[in-house]
C-alpha cells in the first residue's frame, strides 16, 4: 500500500515449514506466493540471494536477506492478500528495457529483476 512502483512478492520464513528433502526456502517462497496473492505455484527454482536494504529496517543493525525463486503457476486467481494493495500481470521481458524497468519496480527489487533476467533469458 502506498506505494507508486511494484515489488516481488515477499516475507518471512517459517521454520516449522519445509518437506522432507530440506526444500526449507522453497516451501516459504510457495507459502509466501499464496498468502500474498492467491496464486498457487509449484517448483520453485533458486534464483539468488541478496541483502535488501529495506526501509522498515533503516538504521537497525539487523538487516533482511532475501532468496529469489521463480516458479511455474499452478492455479488460483491474482487477488491481494495480506500487506499487498495490487497484483499485477507483467511480461518478464519488459523489464529488459532500463526505462520499464526504472519506471515500474521499486530500487530495491531491480538487483533481483537483473539477476531473474539472466536465468530465464
């Protein structure tokens, strides 16, 4: 909410989910996808990891990773969940364009997006 720019879809892990073949992160990112948006994904696929200078966390010592994965959907519809105001459809491809880029994804997630366009090329 309050927010002119989109963002990947995001939260905390639970460390009480995971699945027997230690696929801790990739259980959270498929748990996260659904809580924020209502859209069920299946095999996640690491991405990376970055730190994230988040701005609830200005000027704390502590400071959030974060752990892309893309994944194929699996089924539901795009509705806002949780903390999200808006859920929005965007060709990958677009965000090659630096002023798509620019104009359409928060400073802080265009690290994740350059590395997401690496992989898929």
């Amino acid at each position: 909410p309050n927010e002119d720019k989109w963002r990947f879809f995001g939260g905390f892990t639970e460390p009480s989910i995971s699945d027997n073949d230690g696929d801790f992160l990739e259980m959270n990112a498929i748990r996260e996808t659904k809580e924020e948006s209502n859209l069920d994904v299946k095999d996640p696929e690491y991405v990376g990891s970055f730190r994230v200078d988040d701005w609830r966390y200005a000027g704390e010592r502590d400071k959030i990773a974060t752990a892309l994965f893309v994944a194929k959907y699996n089924g539901g519809v795009p509705e806002p969940k949780d903390d999200i105001a808006k859920v929005k459809w965007f060709n990958l491809h677009h965000f090659r364009a630096e002023s798509f880029l620019k104009d359409n994804l928060v400073n802080t997630h265009k690290p994740l997006m350059l590395k997401l366009l690496k992989k898929v090329k």
